[in-house]
C-alpha cells in the first residue's frame, strides 16, 4: 500500500503537467505534429503495458506515457475546432465532444470481448493499436495557412506593427518570452477567471455523481447488470444530447448569449443531482440516468466552446493547458471526498445532495459573473466605438498598451465579418 | 474407518431382555421422539427414560438391539463407539408436503465434518393419517429401520436420523408418502463444492500462471491437482519439479502456480479437496496463445492507420498543388476570418510573434 501511495504521489504530477507543456508546443509547432506524436505516445505507451510485468511499470507505461499522449490529443484537437470554425463553432464543439460517450459506450462491451479473447496482454497491444488512430485524426488536421499576399488594410497596420514590434527584440522580458509560450497573462483576462473560477467549484461535484450511480443503484438493492446498465443509458442519451445541444448553442438566440446558456446547463445538472434523491425504485433511476446524460452532455459540448467564445481561437490553447492544469485538483479531489462523505454518513443520498448544491453554486457564480462581464464587455465597446471613430484605423502605438489594440482590431473584426455584433473574443 | 464391519463387543444378553428389546424395536410410534434429542426406536425402553440426550448414549442396551433388528446405518458396534460421537454437531432439516404437491421436494445439504443428521419430512393431507404409508430410502435401497413416524393434527411427521461418518453415508435420503400416489422428499447429502473458474484463463507462452481454487466456508483435509491428458487424470506436482507449484493461503483455498508455460500446457486442470466425508473438485480452464495472434490483430491496425495517414497526406498534397497555381488568396471564407483573427492575434501579442506560428502550422 506505502508503494502505491508512493507511486499515486509521483504520478499526480505527471496528469497534471502535460496540459501546458502540449499548449507549449501547438502553440510552437501547430496541431497536426502534436496530435500525431501524442497518437503514437499513446500507442507505445499501451504496447509497453502489454510487456510490463509488475504495477510500478504499468503506472509508468500506461499512467504516464499514455497519460502525456492523451494530453497531447486533447488540446490541439480543441484548440483547431477554434480554427477551423467559427460561424458554427458550437457545433462543431458539439460534435467533437460526442465521441467520449460514443466510445465510453460501445468500448465496454468491446473490452469483454478482447479480454476474453486474448488476455489482458493482448487486450493492451489491440487498444494501443486502436489509439493509433489518434494518429489518421492528426493527418486530417490540415494546418491554416494564412495567406501572405493578401494585402488588405488590416494587413498594413500588421506590417508595420511587426516592423515596429521587431525593431525591439532586446526589451522582450523574460515574463514576456514565457508568454510567448503559455500565455500566463491569461490570469488577468476577466471572463477566464471568472470561467476558471466557476469550472472549478463546479467540478468538485461533477464526477462524483457518475462515478458512484452503479455503487449508489445496488445499495438500492438494484442488480449488477441494470445498474451497470444506468450507466449506459446515460452515456446513450449524452451521445445524442452533445451535438443537439451544440446545434442549439450555435441558433441566432443562444449564440450570443452563451454563457449564461453554460450557467443554465450546469444549474440543471445540478438539480438534477438535488432531485436524486427522490429516486427510489429502478425506473426513477433510469428517469435520473437519462436526465443527468442530458445535464453531463449539455455541460459537456458547450464547455470548451465557452472558453474559446472568451478567450478567442489565439488564446485557447495557452487556456486550455491552464484550465487543465487548475481543474485537475477538484477532479482528482471530488470522487475521494464524496466516498469519505458516503462513508462518513452511510447513505449515498448526501453525496448527491451535496454534489447537486456544490454545482447550483458553480451554475450561480458563473450567472453573476458572466452578466457582470458582459455588461461591462458592452460598456467597452461603446467605448471603443466612439475612440475609433475618432481616431484613425491605425491601431497600433508603441505607447499605448497592447490591449487596447486588441479591442480596436476587435471592432474591425466585427464589421468586417457577418458576425452578430454582440458576439464578442474579449481580450482585457 | 468405521464401517459396518465388526468389533467384538460386550454381549450380555438374557432371553427375556432381548424379547422386550425386540418388541420395542418393532414399535413405531413415539410419543417423545419428535420433542426431545430422543434415541431411536430400536432402543430399548429403559433407554428412552434413562436417556434424555442423544450424547449420553449407554452402551449396553444398544448392544442388544441390535443383534435382533435389521439396522442399515448403526449396528451395535457403531453403537458403541458412538460415545466418540458425543461431541458431533446435530443437523435438522425439514421437508414439507402436501398431498397436492406435484413436484418431487428436494433439499440440498452440504456436509463437511463428519455430524449426526436429522432429516425430518412432514406431510399435511385431509384424508387419514393413519393409513399413509410411510417409507424411507436411500438412493434405491428401502430403509428398514431408525426412522420414526408421528402423526399431529392432520400433519404427519416421520424423521430419520443418520451418524455420518464418512463417505458411504452420504447421499440422496428419500422420503415417500403413500403407496399408490406417493409424494417424495430427497435430502441430498453432498460435500462442499469447489469454485474454479467458469471463464478459460488466457496467458501466453513464456508467461506464469496461478489457478486458484477455493470453497466458500470449508477446510479440507488436503489438496490435490490434476491435469487432463486425454481423458486420463494425471495428478501434478507428484515428483516435485520447479514447474508446478501449488501452495494455499488459507485452508479453504489452493493455488497452483505454473512457470515457463507452453503450448502444451493447454487444457483443464482439476482441484480435489479431499474431506472426512468424500471428495470434492472444481476445474480451470488455461489457454495457452502465442504472441503471434494480437501482433497479427495489432500488425493489420496499424497498416490500416499507415494506409489512411498515407492517403490522407497524399491526397492533401494533391490539393495543394492544385491550388498553388490559382493564386489569389480564396482559401475558404471561414480562412478568410481566420486570417483577420489571425492579425488581430497578431496585433494583441506582439511579443509572441504570432504569425511566426501561425505559418509554422
């Protein structure tokens, strides 16, 4: 037991570091190289479990390498649906999200069948190869090329911006050259916070839910196979819940406003959870299942595509690795202290009572704080409106600080696209 | 063993004593029999006033009666070393029928330790009791004696009792009701059964095993394994070798670990655990793969996976060069806005140079 304990504590660490450092490198490198590298970690790293022979080289094969690999997935494949959409982001987030319970589904049974098969050894060498795949879906991410010939007006403030810009490489700080990487300066961005903020009290009681359903329907005195099936049932109904609810982010009236939609989807997941107690025969579970596949797909699709819609398709990766990084400790935290709650008070209906107000609170914070920002976003542009309209569309002075800029290129992006004015990347 | 084979035991029977014994032999009904921890009715009467528990069995009125009635189970030297038994546990079970019941009632019992067995049937019917005839068997074998038959209300019990000892005595322990029309009750003595696995172990060749057979809540005597070699049982680990070594955590279960397996070692093998009172198995199944069979599965995806990067590349080049030539900058309208995100990003984070990214990708 010391022995795992030590290897947990070694291992904690590496599932959190690798969301920065595979941001690091989409934002060095691009998608397609990451991707495909991450593929073939994965895949090396389950083939080497197959040979391994004890627990600490599957923990190093299978927890770390594999783990890097699968980080190194996740971030550029979000962050190039923010470059290849944005019309219908939603969408396309949607979508891209319905292949976790599309694989969490069909992949149980599927697992029987290689186990039985072939053992355990083999199992291992068959899903490595699978995860290779990873590798066909790198191919296909077909790098943005912008085009340099292009000269339209924007572009000439670009040029002399770089001019300007490049005429002063020695007064980069260090700050700034670590920025360049992993944009730190995220962390003053006032709808990322609030975004962080919010996704972290709501992902203490995300997890725990799902994970103690099976436990949760025996002790009711529900057999093995229905309760496993309960699982299933949600997983189904995500399936299909993902990209709906993306279609319906992505309508003329939710687009906009599709923070609180964020807020709205996690409220319900969370009196989801306050009503599960309530629940108590086989069929109101299975009614609880397919509501809570509803609430986990809604919150699901649209969570990436919330931070995207506040931090824009530049900033997403840097955002997404330091999202991955703070929310790694109320995911890792919240099963473990909802099994001690579970122990501590003997019923499971407390876990979901306190899961369910632990996610209303994230769903009311992220409300407030999301209508705060909005309005003052709003009082902004007015305000850049009126200074551009003053000014020239020359939007950089070396005096003024970047952000500024960043608001008056903002507006010309508006106008200049087909986009619903209220949309908005706000970049503070 | 203790058999029905003979010891020769103290004998001191006088005429007039025998008779009584005989009578009280031949006699069915007990008033007490049923109530109490009361002897057989093979026993003489002074035995049944004297003897209140079943565990002070005195010796000398079993002697007698023995000699005169038919006993399948306990004859008289049995009878005296059933004193040995005196610290055996008692186990009762029960059987109820009525005269309506259609299938045939049955009553598993496992036993482990040796034990005195009460199996006790009762019959509830409208008619009359009296004319119920009762009979016991074992297996097919008629059982003359050591039951008893008692009638209450309209409920007639009849009980038989058994010392089980070791293997012969277990079985199947029927009860019949009535001679035309009978109505049975079986108690099925067994010994504890053995759990192997129900699912074939996969490994591969090269690799270690452990087969793992265990019992609930039982401790044999001892373990033994067996591998199949045709339809032969071939016991294992008989010359000690550094292949096969079996070893047991606790005493309801055994483990036996198998090294450097092979092909050969393909097959099902066998656990016996050995009781006071029988014997007992359960199998594993072991399948023996070599490493050829998941490459082969693994070997076919991963040409696969190379097949479609390789045709997507190739058709991507295809395009571009296609497109090189018309060069005016229409790449796609969503590129199009890209491309103004791309100098707003551009303009926002000037000191990470962004379009040095951007055409990096």
């Amino acid at each position: 037991m010391a022995l795992l304990a030590n290897i947990l504590a070694w291992e904690i660490p590496w599932t959190v570091g690798p969301g920065p450092i595979s941001s690091v490198l989409v934002n060095k490198y691009g998608s397609r190289p990451v991707v495909m590298v991450g593929g073939l970690l994965c895949c090396l790293g389950m083939v080497s479990a197959s040979y391994s022979t004890n627990v600490v080289e599957l923990y190093l094969t299978m927890g770390f390498i594999c783990g890097l690999g699968l980080a190194f997935n996740l971030q550029p494949a979000l962050t190039i649906v923010g470059k290849y959409f944005y019309k219908k982001r939603p969408v396309a987030n949607g979508l891209a999200m319905a292949g976790s319970p599309v694989f969490l589904s069909t992949l149980a049974p599927f697992n029987q069948f290689l186990f039985n098969t072939y053992g355990w050894k083999g199992s291992f060498m068959i899903l490595g190869g699978l995860l290779l795949n990873c590798c066909v879906a790198g191919a296909l991410m077909r790098p943005v090329e912008p085009k340099a010939s292009t000269e339209s007006k924007n572009k000439v403030g670009v040029r002399e911006t770089d001019s300007s810009m490049e005429k002063r490489p020695k007064k980069l700080s260090i700050w700034e050259k670590i920025n360049k990487y992993l944009d730190f300066s995220l962390f003053k961005h006032r709808g990322f916070l609030i975004y962080l903020s919010g996704n972290v009290i709501m992902f203490l009681g995300f997890f725990a839910p799902v994970i103690f359903l099976a436990p949760y329907a025996k002790d009711k005195g529900i057999d093995e196979y229905s309760a496993a099936f309960l699982l299933s049932v949600m997983a189904f109904v995500d399936m299909f819940a993902r990209p709906s609810v993306g279609l319906i982010a992505n309508s003329k009236l939710i687009r906009p406003r599709i923070q609180y939609f964020f807020s709205f989807a996690v409220m319900f997941t969370g009196i989801c959870h306050l009503l599960c107690p309530l629940a108590e025969d086989y069929t109101s579970l299975v009614v609880y299942a397919v509501f809570f596949g509803l609430g986990f797909g809604s919150v699901s699709s649209v969570l990436f595509e919330t931070l995207m819609d506040l931090v824009g398709a530049q900033r997403f990766s840097s955002a997404v690795g330091l999202v991955t990084v703070v929310e790694c400790c109320p995911v890792l935290l919240g099963p473990p202290l909802a099994g001690k709650l579970v122990d501590e008070t003997g019923q499971y209906k407390y876990m979901y009572l306190a899961c369910g107000a632990i996610v209303v609170l994230a769903s009311v914070w992220l409300l407030i704080g999301n209508a705060i920002n909005y309005r003052l976003l709003a009082r902004e542009k007015k305000k850049n409106i009126h200074t551009k309209e003053s000014q020239e569309t020359e939007p950089l002075k070396t005096s003024q600080s970047p952000n500024v800029n960043i608001k008056s290129g903002e507006t010309e992006t508006w106008k200049g696209t087909e986009v619903n004015p209220s949309e908005r990347e706000t970049n503070i | 063993m203790r058999a029905l084979q003979g010891l020769p035991g103290p004998r001191a029977p006088s005429l007039p004593l025998l008779l009584l014994c005989f009578l009280a032999a031949v006699r069915r009904s007990v008033e007490h029999g049923l109530s109490t921890a009361a002897p057989f009715t093979s026993l003489p009467v002074q035995e049944e006033i004297t003897m209140t528990k079943y565990s002070n069995l005195s010796l000398e009125s079993h002697n007698i009666s023995v000699t005169a009635a038919p006993f399948t189970s306990l004859p008289v030297q049995e009878e005296i070393t059933t004193t040995k038994y005196s610290n055996l546990s008692l186990e009762s079970h029960n059987i109820s029928m009525t005269e309506h019941s259609n299938m045939t009632v049955e009553k598993n019992i496992t036993l482990e330790r040796p034990s005195n067995v009460e199996l006790t049937c009762q019959f509830t019917t409208s008619g009359d009791l009296n004319s119920v005839n009762v009979t016991w068997k074992k297996g097919d074998t008629l059982l003359e004696d050591n039951y008893l038959v008692n009638a209450t209300g309209s409920i007639l019990y009849t009980q038989y009792r058994v010392t089980v000892i070791d293997s012969k005595q277990m079985g199947s322990y029927s009860c019949f009701f009535g001679e035309k029309k009978q109505q049975k009750g079986t108690f099925n003595l067994k010994v504890p059964e053995i759990n192997g696995k129900n699912k074939p172990l996969i490994t591969y060749v090269g690799d270690s095993v452990v087969l793992m057979c265990k019992c609930q809540d039982c401790l044999p005597l001892n373990w033994t394994w067996y591998s199949v070699n045709g339809s032969v049982q071939v016991p294992i680990g008989v010359p000690v070798n550094d292949k096969y070594v079996i070893s047991g955590k606790h005493a309801n279960e055994t483990s036996l670990k198998i090294m450097q397996l092979s092909e050969d070692d393909q097959g099902t093998y066998w656990c016996h655990a050995i009781f006071e009172l029988g014997e007992s198995e359960g199998h594993v199944e072991l399948v023996v793969l070599s490493y050829l069979v998941p490459l082969k599965a693994f070997g076919a995806i991963v040409a696969e996976v190379v097949l479609l990067v390789t045709i997507i590349l190739l058709f991507e080049m295809y395009t571009q060069k296609k497109k090189k030539p018309s060069d005016d900058g229409k790449e796609f309208e969503q590129g199009e806005e890209l491309k103004l995100d791309d100098s707003n990003g551009i303009e926002n984070s000037g000191p990470r140079h962004r379009k040095n990214e951007s055409v990096g990708q």
